[in-house]
C-alpha cells in the first residue's frame, strides 16, 4: 500500500505545476464553449432590457485592477448593453482605483464601439469618491453635497445628462461591480433599503455568495464571477446577434476555467481514491498521523462535539 | 482622568452616533454621516505612526547589520522615493494642482510598474493555494467533511459547462438534478441559509460588543491599567 | 514613461513572485521588500493627497487651498472639520513617551464611533432584514391552488437551515439531546455553505491567473 | 487557564460581602450608564414637538427606522440584564470552543520547540468591531504566552492596530509579571496594501517558521495565501473571522476555525469574566428572538398561502410589525 501513501502525501509543488499548465494551455489553444443565462443573471438583462429608453443607469465600477480580469468583461457587457439600449450612463466608484477602470471604458471601448455617443450627453464619469459606504449614505440623504461636479470638475448643472439630478433616486437603477467593501452590500443597505432605488450588479466569485441572500428582494439579479459574466454575455449575443463577433473575454477566458476546475475534481477524486486505498493500512498506525494529513476543519466539527 | 475621559468620549460620541442613526436633522446626523470622513482623515495621521515604525525596524536591521539586511535597504529606498514621488507630484503634467494619479506622473509609473503587477501576481498565488488546500481538505474522513466535499464538487462542474454535458442525458422529469441547476439551487437555497444563520449571529456579536464599548464595560482596548 | 520598459519591470516582479511557489529565495525576498516599502509610501501619498489636503485642509482652510482643490474655491470654512483634525493630532503624542496617553483620547473616538456607526447598521441590515426575509411560507402553491413539491422543499430548507445554523451558536447551553442533534444539522448546513463557497470561489482565483498569464504572454510576444 | 487578576489587599472582611458589593456596584454603574444613555436618545428623539407627526417629512425621527428603534431597545435591554444579572454572581454556563481548548497546547508547544508564535489581527482597522475582539484575544494569548517564555510576533497592516497592540501586550505581559520581556519592536506596522502585507507576512512564516499561527479578525483575499503558507511549515493554525467569505479557506486550511460570532464569544470564553459571559447569554436571548419570530413568521405565512385569508393576514401584520 505505498502507492497510496505518496499519493496522499504529494508534494504541493507538483500541484502547482499542473495548475500552471491548466491556465496556460487553454491560454494558448483558445477553445469557446457556450453557455446560457440562469434566471439570476437573465433577471439584470431583462431589467436593463425593459427600461424606457434614455433612462438614467448609475454604474458604479467598485473594485481596482485585481480584480478586473473578473469584473471587467462584466462593465464591457452592461456598458455595451445599456448604450445599445440608448440609456443615459453615469460612471462612479467607491474605489480609488476605480478611476482607472473607469478610464478604461470612457477612453477605449466608447469611442471605438459607440462614436456616436458624447460625453456629459450619454455618458458621464462622476469619478471617485471617499467615504466607503458612508458616501452612498451621503448621496442618497443629499445627492449634491457629494457629488456637486463630473470628475474632471464640470459642475454637474452645466452637463445635460446631469442637469436634472438632483437626488439619487432620480436613477431609475443602481449597478454596482463589486470587488469587497463598499460594494454591493453597502449600496444594497444604504441606497437600495433606504431610498428604494433597484440594486443590481456583479460580484467577483468571493463576495458573490455572500450576497446570494439578498437576493431577490433586496438585489434584483447578480452575476458571480466570470461565469456571470459569461452568461450575460451569451445573453447579450443571443438578442444582439450583431455582437456575436466582438471579443466576449468572460466567454475566451472560460477555457482555463473548465480544465483547471476539471483537474481539481479529478485531484480531490483521486486523493479520495488513495485514502480509501490506504485507509486500512493507515488505521493499524494511527499513531503516526503526521502534520501532513491534516484533515482541516472537517475534522474540527467532529472534534467539536 | 488618563481612563476617565477616553471613556466619557467614548460614550458621547457612540450615543450620538447612535441617535444620529434615528434623527434624520441636526449635529447628530451630520455626525453620523462623516465619521467616516473624519476617520478617514484620522487614518492619514495614522500613517505618520506606520511610517516611523516602519523606519525604525528596517534601519535598526540594517545598522544591526541582522540577517537579510540588505533587502532592508530595498525597502527603505522604495520607501523613500516612492514618498517624494507622491507627495510632490513629481512629473506630473499639471504640477501640484494635478490629479495625484494623472497619466504620466512618476506616481502612476509607480503604481502600474511595480505596485500593480506585484499585488495581482501575489493575488493569482491564490490559484495555486486553492488547488493544494482543496486536494487535502476534501477528504471524506468524516460526515461534516464528506459534505464539504459534496458541495465543493458538486458547485465546482457546476459552474462550468461541463457539469451541464456530464448530466445532459438526464431525464427532463430529472432535469432539477442537472449539475448547473443543482449547483444554482446549492448556492440559492443552502448555502443562503448557512450564510444567514452566520450573519445573524454576527450582527448579535456586533451590537453586543458596540454596546459593551459604547458602556464602557468594554475598555481592554485602551490598555489595562492606569 | 515607456511602455517596454514597464512592461519588463511587469514582468520581472511576477516572476520574482510566482518564484516563491518553489521555495523561498532572494529574488522573492527582493520583491517582498521593495513592494512593502513602495506599498506603504504610495498609500501614504495618496492617503495625503486624496484624504488630508481635499477633506481636511480644503475644508478648514478653502482659500489657502484653492491652488490644489478645485472646489475649495469661494468657499467658506467648515468647522465641524476642527474634530478630525484635533483628534488626528492627539494621535499623534504617541510619539512622546511623556503625552503619549492623550493618543488614547483619539483611540476613543475612533472606536466609540464605529461602535455607535456599526450598533444600527447591522441591526438593521444584518439582523432584521435577514430574519425578515426567511418568514416564508413552507408550502407553496402556484395561482391555481395546486401544490409545487421543489419550491416547498426549497423554502423548509431556507427556514430549517437558518434555524439549525443559528443553534449551533448558542453559546450559553450545552449542546445535548435535542438540541445537540439541532446544532449537528447546523454544522451540516454550515458545511454545505463553505463547500460551496470555496467552489464557487476556485473560479475567481482561476481568473487571477489567467489574467497575470496574459500579461506574461504580452511581455513574450514583444520578444519574439 | 492562568486569570491574571490583581491581587487585593488581605484584609480580612468575608469574601462572599465583596462580591455582593461589587456587583451591587456594578449594576449601579451598567444601569446609570444605560439609562443615560437610552434617556439622552429618547430625549433627543422628543427635542423636536414635530415628533408627535413623526411620520410627516419635517420630523427629525426618521419614522422608517421605529422597528429598529424598538427592536434595538429590546435586544440590548436583553444583553444588559444578562450583564447586571452575571455581576450579581449569578453563575453562568459556557459551551466548549474547539479551537481555543488548544491555545494554551499551542503555545507550550512553541515554547518547547524554541520557535515564536505568529499572530495575525487581520485587514480591518480599529474602526472595526472584529478588530477589537481581535485585540481582546491578543491580550489573553499574550497573558498566556508571558507565562511560558516564548517569543510573540504580531506584523499589522494599520497603525493604528498597532499602537492598541502594543498597549494590550504590554499590558498583559506587566499584570503577568514579566514586563521584561515585551518587546515592543515585535509589533510593528508592515504596509497599508494588502497584498504586500500578505507577501511580509509569508516571507516571516517562512522564514522564522513559527509554531503556531493565529488569524483573529477581519480578513479578506489574503486569508488563503496566510493560511496554506503556515500549513506548509506544519505550524498549529488556529484562525476566526467575521467575514464570512474567508471561512471556508481557513476551515480548510487551519486547524481550528472561530466561526462567525464565535470569534466575538471567544474572548468571554478565555476569561469567563461574568460580565462578558452575561453579554453572551444575551446575545442568545437574540438568537432566542430571532427563532421565535421566524418559526412564527413561516408559520404565518404558510397560513396565509394555503388559506389566503385576509383575517390571518391582518394578523401576521400586527405579529410581526417588528420586523415588517
């Protein structure tokens, strides 16, 4: 039974190295697999969808480049999404690092994809501010003390698409891509529970669990990690046809996705296999468990009682 | 009066903020809604006593000449020139007046050169990290564990477009069981409740230990004794 | 500045990172030390520049700031900003040894109001509404009356499971008999949770990588 | 577990008389605090005559919050009977807390082996309720660790965190009698970025390869990068979050984890202080509330969707008003 043993005990490194391998090749091959909208994220659609034309679409980009390969594809959808549709976009984050997620919207995928659309008409960067979820409570009690001017200093009354907010609740929905804190939660807390604007966003894989609660009443739909944004892409493509060959990169990046989680299942099947395998040698010495086995907090709960 | 008065603001300022939260007018709400400004502005002060520490331990090694004194200096220049690239702007297009991160000031070269690669590479670590924990934690040693692990794989192909191949014979009658919507219904249902149960008793040890500090029944944060 | 040049230094950092997944070594501790000290002075400029002079400065003193606030102009002082600034300062007699008791005047402040900042907020959000929203009916039925099995289940799972979960934490009575058996299934639900999460969350770390990938792969494209 | 109380002078008046008049004295000083400060709230809800049409947009009580306002008041009316009733010597039980049984085992272990022991308060700031338990705890593992001799090591990403720390751990090492060997320089400020915080605290993991590894507090991305590094030397792991989208990579990572509002019982758990033990006993009298008023709700509810009675839904409204 020493076959079992070594499996059971394999050096982390040769782990890493299959994991390296899994991103990098698909990387390389680009295979596309498709996918369809679940209700969760078909509900953000359809809400964005629905709304009357011109309506005013608050945006806030909450998370900074560590997270963009998850977030980005997400802002390129909506973005994309919701100028197709004509609404008005106003772009914000919570994030100091925002500014230049945000920049990477305004700069490169407007004027490429949308040139008819103008700034301070269609769109609007009200830029970043501080003050964590305590700035979405300053802007729902007082929308202007915060936010009195666009982020290069345009007062807000000399830019039409701004001209007439005056409270937040004059958009007509809040999104938020969501990194952490402040994110989603908080505007879901501030803005949404207190002044009854929709909430609606994308979250990376971390923090999307922790707002599944909140879902549906308080948060009309969520993405969750590249798979969200996966998914609101094939939702985008299957009514705009005409986007099926611009670069959906949730949609390219799903490849290593599929082999790695692939591989980890395979990984844990087979850490499984050789335990079982083992275990029978393994019980008549119990007693030389060593640190490496360590079960983790599985064994915890047992241990708990 | 070295204990007395920090516990007297504390009880002050916890109320108003308290109060602030109900009253909708006043000093108590403008209170409530810039503490965390004033924080913020309180955490710059801060840095004063982060950076000097920070000093002192790097030139103390260095001068002790202790292992790996070198990477030290490392430290210390980074320190130091990032520092007078910040807070003088330098080269940034539209000078002291600039947007701190404008494009091409050194500061933003800083940040997109070497900050930014270093915090997403240590970040991605995380890929690698998930694939070995999981390869040891989900052994089904236990029930607790066998359903950690149940869970994990079951989420895992789900969420991916082969879960959706590998059950695609199913049924229609069975389609509840398909991996994706079993992953969905996994994530909506129990891992809402799990996440509930937790939130609730977080908010319960929250509210109780605000409580205790606002009271002042709370006080080892300011130091035992006198 | 130019665009090779960070490209490389991009490069080289990730490297010199991804170098610690073998073991330990200089160009890790090389990169580990320069990213702490760049780190902490870039924080600070920003802390400085985005927090101190705009919120602090701007608002005491408008006029002198015109020149690098651009709204501060014409405007008026704001006193309520005198509390921030009184309390950053006594945090700062932490470097007498002789005053340094008074920083405990700010520590108060700070923590006394996150007390009293954080005692509603998740009564609010994370006690009511989250005991709000599991009072659901455990049977439903569709608009003509009849009975649907999988949306029932789901709702007596939704309810059972907070409950069992919220058994587990009790801390004041042991956990035996009936309620020792509540708080297993408690753990068994709160077993699902993180298995589920950690799932869900392999995802994530995946596009981190992918992402530090491609950038390696951009620097290698300018080579070859 | 070694209580460091200050030893009170030998006179000789009954033990069982200075009890009693402690927590006489004690419950004075919870309820003077407490109607103060419930009166200063009420009394400043009621400083405007518009309250009587609180509803009316002109009033300066936000008529929106009145549950949490009631809810608020019956929850931590609840937690301060329980404290004035635990410093009436009423005794109080405590369920056991995987994890911190091996705190003490831990440290002996270290201790032994001539190794330091890691300690992580996590991300957050001192604005954050977890990092205060998390300080709490620091102050009895410091206690602990005064007793045996071992090295304490404690990198944080706030200085702020770090100035509280250092008060706490000296604190601890004076009342344990070993003011001596608190060394300040242990505790020190790393950097504000979190992930060159996480690579710091990688790079003392490994190499001062501690014995044991505690991860008390707020934690984010970084919990994983801490935790698999510190398995891989084989340290004792004892982690504790409140951010519940950490626990399930210190549940698979550590040995034992603080799960949720265990991290904040934990430090009643340590000193079984009477006061901190009847806040906890109070804290499940909301857990109490929060069952009761679910089961309730449900069932409520589910009367309603089978019989879709108008009667049964006037009346779940007035039941369950608190949280409508």
């Amino acid at each position: 039974m020493r076959i079992p043993e070594s499996i059971l005990q394999i050096d982390r490194r040769i782990i890493f190295l299959l994991i390296g391998a899994a991103v990098c090749i698909p990387l390389l091959l680009k295979p596309r697999f498709q996918d369809s909208p679940t209700p969760i994220v078909q509900s953000i659609f359809d809400t964005v969808e629905r709304l009357p034309a011109g309506s005013r679409v608050f945006l806030s980009f909450d998370y900074g480049p560590d997270t963009a390969p998850e977030l980005d594809p997400m802002a390129k959808a909506l973005v994309r999404h919701a100028m197709t549709r004509d609404h008005e976009v106003s772009f914000f984050t919570l994030f100091p690092e925002g500014v230049g997620q945000i920049k990477k919207i305004t700069d490169n995928l407007l004027p490429v994809e949308f040139p008819e659309k103008t700034y301070g008409r269609d769109f609007v960067n009200l830029g970043y501010k501080a003050g964590l979820g305590g700035a979405i409570n300053t802007m729902v009690v007082n929308f202007r003390t915060l936010v009195n001017a666009d982020a290069e200093g345009t007062p807000l009354d000399n830019l039409p698409i701004t001209a007439d907010v005056d409270e937040m609740v004059d958009y007509a929905i809040i999104l938020s891509l969501t990194a952490g804190d402040p994110g989603l939660k908080e505007w879901i807390q501030f803005a949404g529970d207190i002044a009854g604007i929709p909430v609606m966003g994308g979250g990376t894989a971390v923090v999307a669990p922790e707002l599944y609660p909140y879902y549906p009443q308080q948060l009309i739909g969520l993405m969750g990690g590249l798979k969200g944004a996966s998914e609101y892409e094939s939702a985008l493509v299957d009514r705009y046809p005409a986007y099926r060959n611009a670069t959906m990169e949730a949609t390219m990046r799903m490849g290593p996705q599929v082999v790695t989680h692939v591989l980890i299942v395979l990984l844990v099947l087979l850490g499984n296999l050789a335990y079982f395998l083992g275990r029978s040698s393994r019980s008549s010495q119990a007693g030389r468990a060593g640190r490496a086995g360590r079960a983790g907090q599985a064994d915890q709960a047992d241990r708990r009682h | 009066m070295r204990r007395r008065i920090p516990l007297i603001i504390t009880f002050i300022i916890g109320v108003v903020l308290v109060t602030g939260y109900f009253v909708t007018r006043g000093p108590f709400n403008t209170l409530y809604e810039s503490f965390s400004d004033y924080f913020a502005i309180i955490t710059v002060f801060a840095f004063i006593l982060g950076g000097g520490s920070l000093l002192k331990i790097h030139l103390k090694r260095v001068s002790n000449r202790s292992t790996d004194w070198p990477y030290s200096l490392v430290t210390l220049a980074g320190f130091a020139i990032t520092l007078v690239i910040g807070l003088f702007k330098v080269g940034n297009p539209a000078g002291m007046g600039g947007e701190i991160l404008a494009g091409g000031s050194w500061l933003r070269f800083v940040f997109d050169g070497v900050y930014n690669p270093l915090s997403a590479t240590m970040f991605s670590l995380l890929a690698f990290f998930v694939a070995s924990a999981s390869y040891r934690a989900f052994r089904a040693r236990t029930k607790e564990a066998t359903i950690l692990l149940s869970a994990a794989m079951v989420i895992l192909l789900g969420r991916t477009p082969v879960g959706a191949w590998l059950t695609a014979w199913m049924p229609e009658s069975l389609g509840f069981l398909e991996l994706p919507n079993l992953a969905n219904w996994i994530m909506a249902w129990p891992n809402t409740a799990g996440q509930r149960a937790i939130m609730i008793g977080i908010a319960l040890g929250v509210i109780a230990t605000s409580l205790r500090i606002i009271l002042g029944i709370e006080r080892n944060y300011l130091g035992r004794g006198e | 500045m130019d665009v090779t040049l960070q490209l490389w230094i991009d490069a080289a950092l990730t490297l010199m990172i991804l170098s610690f997944l073998y073991r330990d070594n200089p160009f890790y501790k090389f990169a580990e030390h320069l990213f702490v000290g760049v780190s902490a002075a870039y924080l600070m400029a920003i802390g400085f520049w985005d927090h101190l002079v705009p919120n602090l400065l701007g608002k005491l003193f408008p006029s002198l700031m015109s020149g690098v606030v651009p709204g501060a102009v014409g405007r008026s002082p704001d006193y309520y900003y005198i509390i921030p600034a009184v309390f950053g300062l006594l945090l700062l007699t932490r470097l007498v040894d002789r005053w340094a008791w008074l920083s405990r005047w700010a520590l108060a402040f700070i923590v006394g109001g996150s007390a009293g900042f954080n005692l509603p907020r998740f009564l609010d959000s994370d006690f009511i509404i989250q005991v709000q929203s599991t009072m659901i009916p455990l049977v439903v039925l569709d608009q003509s009356g009849n009975l649907l099995w999988g949306a029932s289940f789901s709702h007596i799972v939704l309810v059972l499971g907070v409950i069992c979960g919220l058994v587990y934490f009790f801390f004041s009575v042991e956990h035996k008999g009936v309620l020792g058996q509540v708080s297993r299934v408690g753990i068994w639900v709160l077993m699902v949770t993180f298995g589920a999460a950690f799932g869900y969350t392999v995802m994530a770390r995946i596009s981190l990588l992918t992402g530090r990938m491609e950038a390696l792969g951009a620097w290698l494209a300018t080579i070859f | 577990m070694p209580l460091h109380r200050t030893t009170s002078n030998p006179r000789t008046v009954s033990p069982s008389i200075v009890r009693l008049r402690a927590a006489l004295a004690y419950t004075a000083f919870a309820l003077t605090r407490a109607v103060l400060a419930y009166t200063a709230i009420i009394f400043t809800l009621q400083a405007d005559p518009i309250l009587a049409q609180a509803a009316s947009e002109s009033g300066w009580f936000n008529a929106d919050r009145t549950q949490a306002l009631v809810l608020g008041v019956i929850l931590t009316g609840a937690i301060l009977l329980y404290v004035v009733l635990a410093a009436s010597g009423r005794p109080l039980f405590i369920r056991k807390i995987a994890g911190l049984e091996t705190v003490e085992e831990a440290v002996g272990r270290a201790t032994e082996m001539g190794k330091p022991i890691l300690y992580v308060p996590g991300l957050n700031d001192m604005d954050e309720v977890q990092t205060i338990a998390s300080m709490n705890l620091l102050g009895h593992l410091a206690t602990i660790i005064a007793g045996y001799d071992s090295r304490l090591h404690v990198p944080v990403r706030k200085s702020l965190v770090m100035s509280v720390a250092r008060e706490t751990v000296q604190q601890s090492y004076l009342s344990a009698g070993r003011p001596d060997a608190y060394q300040e320089d242990d505790i020190h400020y790393v950097s504000d970025a979190q992930f060159a915080y996480a690579a710091a605290v990688d790079g003392i993991i490994v190499r001062e390869r501690p014995a044991a590894c505690f991860y008390l507090g707020g934690f984010y991305a970084e919990s994983l990068i801490l935790a698999e590094t510190g398995n891989s030397i084989g340290a004792i792991q004892i982690a504790g979050t409140a951010r519940p989208p950490q626990l399930p990579f210190f549940v698979a990572a550590c040995d034992y984890t603080l799960i949720g509002e265990e991290l904040f019982a934990a430090s009643a758990y340590l000193s079984k202080e009477p006061r901190m033990l009847g806040s906890l006993k109070g804290q499940d009298a909301g857990k109490g509330i929060a069952i009761v008023f679910i089961l309730a709700g449900s069932a409520l509810a589910t009367l309603e969707s089978i019989t879709g009675s108008e009667t049964v839904r006037e009346v779940s409204e007035i039941v369950l008003w608190l949280f409508r």
